[in-house]
C-alpha cells in the first residue's frame, strides 16, 4: 500500500507527542498497513504489543519495528523512538537479536542454499547498529574472520560476506584491529579486475583498516601498492574508482615516516594526477563520497607545500641566492650584470624590497617563507614577458601609485596558502575540490601567476597608492574565493571569472548589496529596534533643545500683520516664557534684548501653523502659493494674530517646532523629520560598528536558568 493512499489525519499541535501513521505487517501476513497513533511518551514494547496484537501474532518479544532511513530500513530503538514523523509507513518485521540468531545458525549449520540465502541477508542486516550488537555478542564475527581465513565463498557468496563484514566495521562493532595479518592479506588478494562488487567491498575493508589501526598500516602498505592501485582509477564502476581514491587518500594520511617521502613522491606524480583528471575529474556528475575523496587528496598535495610555506630563505643557499637574483635580471632584461652595487639596489627598490642591500631578508617572515621566492620564480622564468610588463607597468606610474611589486608577491603567496589550507587537516566532511587544480602540472604556481596577475589588475582599478594595500589585498582576497566556489575546471576560466564576473567594480557594487541586504536584516533584530526606540528618544530631545536653543538666538521676521509690513526681530526669553520682538533699526546689526518692546506670553498662544490665517473655514487653493507665501506661518495668542514670514523653509520649519514644543506638542515638520532620521542614522551606526560583517540574531536568546545554588568554588 503506497503513502498515497493513505489518508493521515494532522495531529493536534498543541500535542507534540502525538504521531498518526502507517505500520505495515510481516510478509508472511496479507494484510492491510495499520493506521497506528504513535505516541513517543509509551515504552517501545508496549507500542509493539498494540501492533502485534492488531495482527494477532502472540509473541511480540521476537518482533520489532523498522524505519525507513536513507533508503533502507534501520530498527527503532527506545532512543530513537520519537525520531518517528506524520504520514511514515513503517515496518513490523522481525527483532534485531532473532534475526541474528536465525542469520548466524544458517551461517553454521545450515544447508548451502540456506548458508546462501543468510549470507546475503547478513550483507543488508549488518548495516543496522542494533542488529550488529546482537550478531556480535553470538560471536558471528569471529565466525565471519574465520570463513575469510577459509576462503572457501566465491562470487556473489564472497562480495555478501565482505559486505557484511564491512558493514560491521563501520558502525564502529568490529575493532579494526581485530582483523589479522592473515585475513588483510586474503582481503587484499580479492582486489581484481574480474570482480569489481568484491574489488570495491575489499578497498573499502582496506581503507578501515588504515584509518583506524596504525598496527595494520604496513601490512595493508607492502600488500596494496600505489601502482597496484592506479589502473583502478581507470575502472568502470565508480565505486571501485571511489574506494580506490580512498585507501591511496589512507596511506598517505597515515604514511609512517619512513614511507612517507615515498608516498609525498607519488601523490605530486604526474601519472596520479593525470589519471584522477582524465578519468575522474572529467566525468560528468560525480557523488558526493567521490568529490570528498578528490578535496582530500587536493588537500594532501597542497600540504607538500607546508614545509617550504614554514622555512625561511637561506642565505647561504646558492639555489636560493641565484632565484634572488634572477628576479631582478628577469625583470630589467640583464644579462650581463656590470652595474655598481648602488644601481643594483636601487633596482631592487624598484622591485619593492624592504632590504635593497640584502634581498633575502624579505623572505624570512613564514609563512609563506621560501614557498613566496619560488612562486615568484617560477613567474620569473616561465612567464618572463608578462612579468616584466607588470614591472615596467608599474614604475610607468608615480611613486606614490607605484606597487611594492614585492611585497605583493609575498602577501598574495601567504593569502593563497591561507584560502587553499596549506598545512591544515582535512575536513571529515568538505567536498570543496577545485578541478583546475587536477588540470595541469605546476598549478599551484600557475595560479599563483595568474593570482599575482589579478593584483596588479586591481591595483590599477583601485588606483591605489601605499596605504592602500591592506584595501587591495581584501579585494583580491574575496576575488579569488569567490572565483574558486564557481570550481572553474581550469586556470583560464579562473581568469576569466576574476577578469570580467569578479572585476572591482563588481566587488564593490557586490559588497554594497550585501551591506545594504545585511542592515535590512539587522534591522529588523528585536535587539536593533528597541535600541533604535532608546536612541529616537534622546534624539528627539536633542532636536527639542536645538530648536528651543534657536528661538532663543532670534531671529528676523517680516511681520505682515502691521501695515508697512516691516521687519522685526523676534527673540524667546532664556526662560522660554515670553516672545519679545521689535522694530530693527540697524540691518547690520542684532538688536539688544531690552530694545525689543513687544511681548506676547507663551502661555496666551494658542496655535501656530504653517501660511495664512485663515479667518473663515474656506478651503485653501490648489494652486501653488506665490513664491513669497512659501515661508509665511501664523501664529495665534488670545484673539489676536502675527503673520510672518521667514527668508526660507528652513527657517519657517525651526520657528514653527520651536512654538510647537513649547506647547507642550511634539515638533512635525518636514524638517524636524528629516533631522530625526539624519542623527538617528548616525547614532545607529556608531552604536552598531563593532556588528560589522556580523548577523544579529532576529530573537534575543533565551536567558539560562538560575544556577541551582550560589555556593560557588574560588581559589
């Protein structure tokens, strides 16, 4: 009975513990799926004894539930009975331990068909951890290690048996170590290009045995060689190509150390290289075991750099000495180099060395240490016209835009190293593999090249100057990591990412969406909002007291309320209770606060409004005022009335919020909104700097419990 014809009725969701689903029968009972509430708050047994009786079977205890998982079917457990979810169909079928026990004594004593029938049975049943522990404790895998030692199964009875076995191994039931020289060898003899199902249950034996028991790792090591293994990457089964990849990826994780010279040797081989591109890399979709053991074996070979990334420049090498030197040969097309030392360093300086005297000294930072000289070797000698175009291209500018050609060189080595994890260990579960660096001999000094070539780019386009270095380095630094997740499958489709997608101006529009994007996010944090309430409230009164503070200076006014429509000057008290103003008799001047005459009380107005005073309740005109009717407002105290009129909006705006707060009413100017939103914005900023790059979570988190007592432990 399919999912589809069942109808599963939504459990209330104020009770979470309440699951409606399907349980199947055993085979051997022709019926219908039991449509079954599941309650995870019932023992395992008891939910078992409901179904068993359901179907009228009376020896519950020999039965279990399964659930399926990943495509196949593994035991419920009293730990992973809440694990359940509406609308599963699950199976009532037979207990872990009967099972096993029914497994194991077909294995023993039962007929070769029977012996058949268990042993591929075994190979499906071991996958599941509970079945595993029951066919341990019957001593089923001293049973299987000797049926290996026999080696009396071929065929399909031999790929079931090694499943099983492996099954066991990797649910962690069987100790690696429990396996003997003996048995490591008959395993590794079963690795033919006649039987690729035993081939690939073996290698990925093999593998388990090198991970897990340094003991073993000589045994599996002069048993399976490298060139034993490599024509197995050219197979047919991606499996085979898989466990293949694998056990070489062990043995050179696990290398002792006087076999790992010879394994660092095989994995920078051009053949291996050659082999995974051609017939790995360059297929057309690969699983996700497969792209984890192609980042593993990429992160092998960038750790043979490690080493050089963590040794300094030695000054008595003559390797190194003559490197140095034919940097600046390379660079000023010298052959026959007859310049004085003064010349010499001053070339030197045009290369951006800190030591002009002693070239050397530039490469003892590590890292990147003697790794850096030989990149920029490699640039030197393999890429020499490009190179010196770079140079002559940036002495071509002033000096303050010059590029420390050397300088660049060394930080874009030590940024690389850290984007591609020189050193580091692999990750358990990353299938971050870059297959341009699969595609060609010397990659990573060719992208170091190509890399070096994208900095000078970008210094161009940033026209920069020295201090801004740190600036240019981010940038490139997020060009290449942005190119290397496109996994480009060669180094000229890097460049071409880096030279057009992921040029400055795409970086940088780039950015501003994503600072734009994240303070949309971080706006909407409940943490933002109540400290943008707290701050709007302090600028408020900031803008109160401004306003207030600019009614007290005074200001000129055109009053139209008198006949000659004069100007005069209007001033608040210093304690903000009485208006005075006044005729002004000296333009040039500001008049003196006892020569303003007039006085209205603050608390006879009654109203101030923007425009004319309206005398009856007309609705105004449409039409747009005349331009010197823009700044009028009125102001209204007992039955009287004062038209002014301000020299521009601004003005208008700061006068009107000034009476508008000292009525004791909150200032609504167009003005007074923008002001609020300018500081506010401000404010936000300086408090929010140290979240920069940050994502502030949309809910506080929940703050612990109390401690069950403060009895607290100081020394």
């Amino acid at each position: 009975m399919s999912a589809s014809n069942l109808k599963i009725v939504e459990p209330d969701k104020k009770d979470q513990h309440i699951f409606r689903l399907a349980i199947s029968p055993p085979q051997h009972i022709v019926q219908p799926p039991l449509l079954h509430v599941w309650d995870v708050r019932k023992p395992l047994s008891e939910i078992i004894k409901e179904v068993t009786d359901h179907y009228g079977i009376t020896n519950a205890d020999e039965y279990g539930i399964q659930i399926p998982e990943q495509g196949e079917d593994r035991y419920i457990t009293e730990e992973t009975r809440a694990n359940v979810k509406n609308g599963l169909i699950l199976k009532l079928t037979t207990a872990p331990w009967k099972e096993a026990k029914d497994i194991f004594s077909a294995l023993k004593s039962g007929s070769a068909g029977h012996r058949s029938d268990a042993l591929e049975k075994l190979s499906i049943s071991a996958k599941d951890t509970s079945f595993g522990a029951e066919f341990v404790k019957l001593k089923g895998v001293e049973f299987l290690i000797s049926r290996i030692e026999e080696g009396k199964e071929k065929g399909d009875e031999l790929c079931w048996l090694l499943s099983g076995m492996c099954a066991l191994m990797k649910n962690g039931q069987i100790a690696s170590g429990a396996l003997n020289p003996t048995v490591l060898k008959k395993v590794s003899s079963y690795i033919s290009p006649s039987n690729t199902k035993v081939t690939r249950v073996s290698l990925s034996i093999l593998v388990n045995v090198v991970m897990n028991c340094p003991d073993h790792f000589l045994t599996v090591a002069n048993e399976v060689t490298l060139l034993l293994l490599l024509p197995y990457l050219d197979s047919t089964d991606s499996g085979v190509q898989q466990e293949c990849l694998s056990l070489i990826n062990a043995l050179c994780l696990k290398a002792t150390e006087e076999k790992k010279k010879r394994f660092q040797e095989r994995i920078a081989s051009r053949e291996l290289r050659v082999a995974l591109h051609e017939k790995i890399v360059r297929a057309p979709a690969i699983q996700a075991d497969m792209a984890h053991s192609l980042y593993v074996f990429q992160q092998l070979s960038f750790n043979l750099l490690h080493q050089r990334c963590i040794t300094k420049v030695d000054q008595n090498s003559e390797i190194d000495q003559e490197m140095i030197s034919n940097l600046r040969k390379n660079a000023f097309a010298t052959e026959n180099d007859n310049k004085k030392p003064s010349m010499v360093a001053d070339d030197w300086k045009k290369l951006g060395f800190l030591n002009p005297l002693d070239p050397a000294k530039d490469f003892e930072n590590t890292p990147p240490g003697v790794l850096a000289l030989q990149c920029w070797s490699y640039l030197s000698n393999q890429h020499t016209e490009s190179y010196t175009q770079m140079v002559h291209d940036n002495l071509g500018r002033g000096e303050e835009y010059q590029c420390p050609f050397a300088k660049a060189c060394i930080a874009v080595t030590e940024s690389i190293c850290k984007i591609l994890t020189v050193g580091g260990e692999p990750d358990s579960s990353s299938t971050n593999y870059h297959p341009m660096f699969f595609a060609q001999d010397e990659s990573f000094e060719e992208f170091f090249y190509h890399c070096i070539k994208l900095f000078h780019k970008t210094w161009k386009e940033m026209k920069a100057c020295n201090i801004d270095f740190p600036k240019v380095m981010s940038v490139v630094e997020e060009q290449i990591r942005e190119a290397l997740a496109l996994q480009p499958m060669s180094l000229d489709q890097f460049w071409n990412q880096v030279h057009t997608r992921f040029a400055y101006a795409n970086i940088k529009e780039m950015r501003k969406l994503k600072r734009i994007s994240q303070d949309e996010n971080n706006s909407k944090a409940q943490a933002v909002l109540d400290l943008k309430r707290q701050l709007t409230s302090d600028v408020m009164e900031l803008i109160k007291q401004q306003r207030l503070n600019f009614l007290v200076k005074g200001g000129k006014l055109i009053n139209r309320s008198v006949k000659n429509k004069l100007a005069q000057y209007f001033q608040l008290s210093r304690n903000h209770k009485v208006l005075h103003y006044g005729e002004i008799r000296d333009s040039t001047s500001i008049p003196s606060f006892e020569s303003l005459k007039e006085k209205i009380s603050v608390s006879e107005i009654t109203n101030v409004a923007a425009g004319k005073y309206q005398t009856t309740g007309r609705v105004p005109s449409s039409k747009i005022p005349p331009k010197r009717d823009e700044n009028l407002f009125h102001i209204e105290y007992k039955d009287k009335k004062l038209e002014l009129c301000s020299e521009s909006v601004e003005d208008m705006s700061m006068w009107i919020d000034g009476f508008t707060i000292l009525l004791g009413e909150e200032p609504s100017s167009h003005q007074a909104r923008l002001d609020v939103e300018y500081l506010l914005g401000i404010e936000m900023s300086i408090h929010l700097l140290d979240t920069a790059n940050l994502i502030i979570p949309q809910e506080p988190p929940p703050i612990p419990p109390p401690p069950s007592d403060y009895n607290f432990c100081t020394d």
